[in-house]
C-alpha cells in the first residue's frame, strides 16, 4: 500500500484524534514497515495499548494478551514482530520457539514484571508447600517457568477455579487477586506484607502478593464519584489491575478485548474507560458515534517505548532479539500451554 493510500485510510479513522501533521509522517513510516514486513515473511502484532497511528496500521493482529498469546503460538512467518511489552514478546518466543521474535525497543518493561522474581516463587513454594502457584502473564520467563500455570486478565477467574485446590497462589499483581477474590468469594493473604498465623490456611484460599500495575493504581474510587455527579448516566469500564474499590464502583470490569467489546456492544449514551490511554484513543476512533468521556492523563511508560520508528528499526536491523534459555521455556511453556488449554 503506498504512504498516500495509507494516509487516506489512517485521516478517516483518526482525523479527529491525531493531528493532520502527524498522520502525514506517521503514514509513510507505516507504508516502509508493511514492505518489509512482506518482504521479510514477518507478522506484526500489536497490543491494544498501542498508540492510535501505530495500532491502525502496520499489526496483521490487534488483540490483548491472550489473544496475541495465541496469535504468535499459531503463526507461520518466519519473523514475529511483537508491537508490545516484553514479557508478551517473550511469551511469543515461549509458545514458538523456532520463529525469530522482535521486539521494537531494547526494554519495555512492565512495573508488574518486575515486581517479583522466580527467587521469590521458590521462596513461596517453601513458606507454602503443594500449594498450586497461578503467575500472570505480566512476569518474565523465569517466573513463569516457577508456576504451575498462567493466566491473563480475561480468564484469571477460570485458571483459579480450573484448579483442584481450595487454596492457590496468585502472583504478583495485589489488585488483580483481590479483584478475583472477590469474584470468586476467596479470602485473600498477603505474606510479605501480615505475617501468616500457624499453618494458616486453615480459612486462606488465595495467596497474594505485592505487585502493582503503575498505570491502573492510579485511579480512585474518588475519581468515580466525580465523574457520575457530573454525568449520571456514564458507562464506566475498569481494568482488572485496577484496585477493588475502582472496580466494585464501575458497570463493567475486564481485559482489554472485554471493554473493547463492551463499548461496541452497549448502548450507554457515553463511556469512561478507566485503563491505559493509548486504547481510549483507539476505542474513540472505532466507535465515532459514541461519546468516550477522557480522564487520561497516564500512558503507560513501556508501551509507549514502542514507536513506528523503532518497529522500522526492528525490521532493518533485526533487533532486539527475543531469547529465552531452552530449559526455562520448556518450563514456562509448560504453564502457558495448561492457560490456553483452559480457554
Ligand atoms: P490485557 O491482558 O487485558 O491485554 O492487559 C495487559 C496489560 O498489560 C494491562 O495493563
Ligand atoms: Fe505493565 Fe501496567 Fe504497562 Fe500493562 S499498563 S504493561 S500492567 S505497567
């Protein structure tokens, strides 16, 4: 597709989100990454947090995590480019291991990622013997390759309630365990933060622990309450790794596939969408009829690394390339595979 045909799809969708200016040099970057990408056999996916310009143009998949999981599990090309955050490149090269995996930029971390290490998981395994660990995809490889299986934001409840056991670990993000103690009516202990009395899992059934998501702790039940006595009638959607108080008050909580589909689903006069901002822009752009109210001051740092000009930089210098050690893939295959065997 040439830059002009590009920039003529790319201004119906977004004109009134990016700037004119923007589109123009942001279409022929677009325009150099789908010819390489052809020529090189290479697909791009790309997660809903992707900035608009980027998400509307050069991925042959959009999706949340699950999806593009499965997405890069399926594909043949020889080149997964992962427009994302690298624990999700990474998972790429877990459930493919002969494809070349890129990322676009050199970290892109994630704050929830980082908050635990598999150290950390053998050290629970030992305070809590038998006790099944369930990790988020939001960890490095080595985490996951400690866990007996994984989950993401749209299927957490199902992985917990998939499992035998009455008590289970759920690691590392605070909120996103309460959220899923609440649904699924468990008592909820953090260790590292209230010691655990006795064997103490006498009433305990999840085990949490300290990590937070730095965008989606952000948000207040206050933040809320402002919103709805200023517009009554407003839909409000919440991540999951948003705290229980935010999701308690909000219509709908779920992954960010579940609010996509709910804002085109629903027919609220107007919508808030408490989550990364990037994908309010994108919401916005999908849905021109509806009325997106904005309370986005936060992009998420590590997902914003991730550029047009950095995924052509990819593509020319093959770089950053995705390797995960043989024996801690299989391991963290091991627990992917069990999620996406769940659904
Ligand atoms: P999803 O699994 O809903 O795509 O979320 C991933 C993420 O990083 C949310 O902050
Ligand atoms: Fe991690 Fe939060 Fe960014 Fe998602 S939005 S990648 S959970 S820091």
């Amino acid at each position: 597709m040439t830059a002009e045909a590009l920039y003529e799809n790319l201004y119906a969708k977004l004109h009134g989100v990016v700037p004119d200016v923007e589109l123009r040099y942001k279409a022929g970057l677009a325009a150099d990454i789908i010819r390489r990408k052809a020529e090189q056999n290479a697909v791009i996916l790309g997660h809903n947090y992707m900035e608009p310009v980027l998400f509307y143009s050069v991925p042959d998949y959009t999706g949340d995590s699950l999806e593009l999981s499965r997405r890069a599990a399926r594909t043949d090309k020889d080149l997964i480019i992962f427009c994302g955050v690298r624990f999700m490149a990474e998972t790429a090269k877990i459930l493919n291991p002969t494809r070349t995996v890129l990322l676009p930029a050199r970290r892109a971390g994630c704050s929830l990622a980082e908050s635990i290490t598999a150290a950390d998981v053998r050290r629970l395994r030992q305070q809590f013997p038998g006790v099944p660990v369930v990790t988020y995809v939001n960890t490095y490889a080595d985490v996951k390759a400690e866990s007996d299986i994984c989950c993401t934001s749209s299927n957490a409840v199902a992985v917990v309630e998939s499992l035998p056991s009455g008590t289970v670990m759920f690691l590392p993000d605070e909120y996103l365990a309460r959220n899923v103690a609440r649904e699924t009516g468990k008592h909820i202990v953090f260790p590292t933060r209230q010691p655990v009395v006795g064997d103490g899992l006498l009433d305990v059934q999840l085990i949490g622990w300290h990590g937070r998501c730095e965008v989606h702790e952000k948000f207040t039940p206050r933040d809320i309450r402002d919103i709805r006595a200023q517009f009554p009638d407003v839909a409000i959607l919440a991540h999951p790794e948003c705290s229980p108080e935010v999701t308690a008050l909000a219509d709908f909580s779920g992954g960010t596939n579940a609010m996509i589909r709910y804002v085109q689903q629903t027919h609220a006069p107007r919508y808030l969408v408490l989550t990364e901002c990037a994908m309010g822009d994108n919401i916005a752009a999908a849905n021109p009829d509806k009325e997106l109210l904005r309370l986005c001051s936060v992009r998420c740092p590590h997902m914003n690394e991730i550029t047009l000009e950095d995924t052509l930089a990819a593509l020319t210098h093959h770089r950053y390339v995705i390797e995960v050690p043989e024996d801690i893939r299989v391991r963290a295959a091991r627990a992917l595979e069990r999620m996406i065997a769940i659904g």
